[in-house]
C-alpha cells in the first residue's frame, strides 16, 4: 500500500499551498482516479509523516480533513481506511445527481453497495446529509486554524464543542452539565473502552439488558468484563431480576429512551428504581442515549441523566447516528468525581481525535444547521419507518410481524416460521444487504426475529422491491 501511495504523494514545498492540503488533495484524486481501492488501509499519520518529512500534525490534519468529508474512516487500532460507504463521494459529478436519480428511478439496478443500507440498522440517511454546507465549513474551518491548535489538542476533546454540547443538551435532552464535564471520544466504543479503564471494569460485573447492544457486549467480554445479562420487557430493564442477578455491579448499561434492538422505553417508574438501586449499591450507570432524539410521536423523551441528582449516570451519545459514522465522533458526560481519572486515562490513549472534525462539527451546531437537520431527520425517518413497515406487512406478513416500538433507526421483526433467524439474514445479506439476526444480540432469552433498518429506503418502490428480495430468503 505504501509503495502504491509514495508517487501520488509528491508534495511541493516552495508553492505557497498548505501542506496539508496538498496531501488531501492528492489522497483524494487517486480515491477518483481509482489508484487506491475502497476499503484500502493508509499508513499511519505518524509512518506518512515521516516518509514525506512532514510534522505529523499535519498529516493528522489532512486525514481529518477527508474524514470530513466523509472519504476516510478510522477504525481504532486497525488504521485509517478509505470508506466504502462514500465510495462516489470523490467522484467529479456532483453526489446530488446522483441521488436524484437513485430516488426518481426506481427500475434502474440496483447496486450490491446500494443494496447495503436499504435495511442496515443504525446507519443515518445519506441522501439526505447537507453535504454541500458541510464541505464549506470543513474548507471554513481549515482557513482558520491557528498554528497552536495544529500542534495541540485538549484530552478532553475541542472546548467550543463541549460548551456547545453542554447547550444542546441542556436544551433538548434535559441533561444539566458544564462544558468541564463533557469528554469527546471515538465514538460509543471509545467512550465505552474509557469507561472499562476508568472505572477498572475487568474482573467485575456489569450488568448489561438481554437482548443488548451486540458490539457493546463483544467488546466487554474481549476486556474481561463480567458480564450480566437481565431481561427486559415492555417496560425496559427488569430492575427486580437485575438485583436476583448481582447485588453490587460497578456499571449498569441501558437504553432508556429506546431500548437496543428491542425499542420500547424504560418507564418511569423503573427509571426512578434504578436510580435508587444504584444509589444503594454504589453502581454507575450508563445511559447510552444513541437515538434519543428520533422519536415519532411526542416530544423526546428526556434523559435518564435528567433525574440523576446524586450524580451516578454517565450519559453518552454520538454523532454516528445524526451525522454520519465516519465523523468516530461521540461524547460522555461524567458525574464530577469521574472526570479527573476519565481525563488521566483519555490522555493516554492511542486513539486520536481530529481537532478539525471536532471543529467543523462546532460550526456546523453554532449556524443552527444540526437543529435543522434533526428536525428535517424526524420527519423523513418517521415516513420512511412508515413505508418500510407497511411493505414488510404486506409482502412478508405471513412470515413475520412487524414490532409495535417504531422510533429510533430501525424496528424489530418476530419471525413466525421454522426457519431461523440466522440463516435468513445470512442468505438475505449475501445478496449485499446487512441485517441483524436478533439472536445474534441475545445471551440467554430466546428470540427468532430480525433488526432492519428503515432510513435508507428513500420510496415506497424500493421498499417494496427489498420486501420482495427478502420474501426470496424465506421461501427458499
């Protein structure tokens, strides 16, 4: 791969041209000219500083800079890697054609890459980000920054985020914080690896809702956690068979305002007991908030963080799913005796932040664009979970049944036939799809079902056409 790079990374160094720039500019014709293939691996910001004898917080810089705009991807330790997902994002006709003619032609093929996030769960809808206004506050925020916040960034994350952060959940999620309590992270798995560190979790229970968050669970379990699993049912969390389970775990994880994958709320009187719970036991809480503000009826429901007057929860959220997942860009609050040891242990991780996502992301709240968005996000998930919904009834009805919790990103199917679970995701997404079997997300409750997402299927046709697609899985 570095062989392959070396001749497209020629810089000239008397042009008065931001270094930086030089480098996106030439990482992002060879992603157009196809010289460096989707899904390929880069060099490390430190190993391509030092080939082109650069700082390495300029390379840091041009790589934030494509992350941006949506071309490169981190996935933690593995490296920096062109994303798939934004496959046509390089390419010279303008991505708006593009979906135009996606959404207006319905007969044209549709490609395997399409077919991906037709009823992927959790994934934000694309056609729909502004990425025009995005691109000019990515080429915005470059212009200005400043040679200290090139050489320097803060542990805790970039300071005009967190005060912003601090405001908007002030505002819209009940959640009263400063600015000092809010640490930026890569996204809910960075937040979560703090936490395992923070909080010395390895050797220890924690106690974690069955069915659960499946990558959550992966990573607990690959650091030595003790992991409880307790049901839950049409209220949330079964606080009473949590404390049969464990009487003293040091985290209790939950989705509050719509549960993961199941989708139904914790009421209001289990909220109240496992605060109470926790106050006794001495546990923390974390919230994991990750589609709190996609709800279709009413408002939003506040946060769990709301109530926490003895201080216990630890919020989380992430812009991986108002945004887009390649921003890796999430954020915790922490109860106040927690942030000095959060802030020790972020400051020695590996894992880099860039100040320039964090920064566009700033702007991109201040100018009132990720209110807007938001709101325009409710009104088109709130349709599409509509059509999805209704073509699955009616194409797949005497095979499965739709869930009654429809908010967030994506909704629960029961399947009512012999088959299981796995082997109709498996057949369903070697078509190039990518659904979830439920019981993929179970410990011990046992569950047939499938998780399918519903933000990509921009008509009423193509939902239709994947119902159809899917119906093939079941009959075969």
């Amino acid at each position: 791969m570095t062989q392959q790079a070396k001749p497209l990374l020629t810089l000239d160094k008397i042009t008065s041209e931001p270094i930086h720039l030089q480098i996106s500019q030439r990482l992002k014709q060879a992603i157009a000219d196809g010289k460096l293939e989707h899904g390929e691996r880069l060099p490390s910001t430190r190993v391509l500083a030092s080939q082109l004898n650069v700082a390495r917080g300029t390379v840091e810089n041009a790589y934030a800079l494509l992350m941006g705009e949506g071309l490169l991807i981190t996935k933690g330790q593995a490296g920096t890697f062109i994303n798939v997902s934004f496959n046509n994002s390089a390419k010279t006709k303008p991505a708006r054609a593009k979906q135009t003619k996606f959404i207006n032609n319905s007969k044209r093929a549709v490609t395997k890459q399409e077919n991906t996030f037709l009823f992927q769960p959790g994934c934000p809808a694309y056609d729909a980000f502004p990425r025009k206004t995005w691109a000019r506050l990515v080429s915005s925020q470059v212009r200005q920054q400043s040679y200290k916040e090139l050489s320097h960034s803060d542990a805790m994350g970039y300071l005009p985020l967190r005060q912003a952060l601090a405001n908007y959940l002030r505002l819209s999620r009940g959640v009263n914080c400063e600015a000092e309590q809010i640490i930026i992270t890569a996204g809910y798995q960075g937040a979560l690896d703090l936490l395992i560190k923070s909080l010395s979790l390895a050797g220890h229970d924690v106690c974690m809702e069955d069915p659960g968050y499946l990558f959550a669970s992966r990573l607990l379990r690959a650091s030595g956690v003790n992991i409880i699993p307790v049901p839950v049912d049409n209220d949330g969390l079964d606080i009473n068979k949590a404390r049969l389970l464990t009487e003293n775990p040091n985290l209790i994880i939950v989705t509050p305002s719509h549960q993961s994958p199941l989708g139904m709320s914790l009421s209001p009187e289990r909220r109240v007991g496992l605060l109470e719970w926790a106050k006794q036991s001495g546990s923390w809480i974390l919230e994991d908030d990750y589609d709190g503000e996609f709800r279709y009826s009413g408002y939003p429901l506040p946060a769990l963080k709301s109530l926490d007057d003895a201080e216990q929860v630890i919020y989380a959220g992430s812009f991986s799913k108002t945004l887009f997942p390649a921003l890796r860009l999430g954020y915790m609050v922490l109860p106040t005796p927690l942030v000095e040891i959060a802030e020790k242990y972020a400051s020695l991780s590996y894992q880099s932040l860039p100040l320039l996502s964090q920064q566009v992301v700033t702007a991109f709240m201040a100018e009132g664009h990720f209110a807007m968005h938001l709101k325009k996000m409710r009104e088109l998930y709130a349709e599409r979970c509509e059509l999805t919904a209704n073509a699955l009834t009616t194409i797949l009805g005497d095979y499965l049944q739709v869930s009654t919790y429809k908010n967030g990103m994506h909704f629960v199917t029961d399947v009512h036939t012999q088959q299981n679970d796995k082997q109709i995701a498996e057949q369903f997404n070697a078509r190039g799809f990518a659904i979830q079997a439920l019981s993929n997300w179970t410990t011990e409750v046992i569950y047939n079902g499938l998780i399918i997402g519903f933000t990509n299927v921009s008509n009423k046709t193509v939902a239709e056409q994947t119902a159809v697609k899917l119906r093939q899985c079941f009959t075969r």
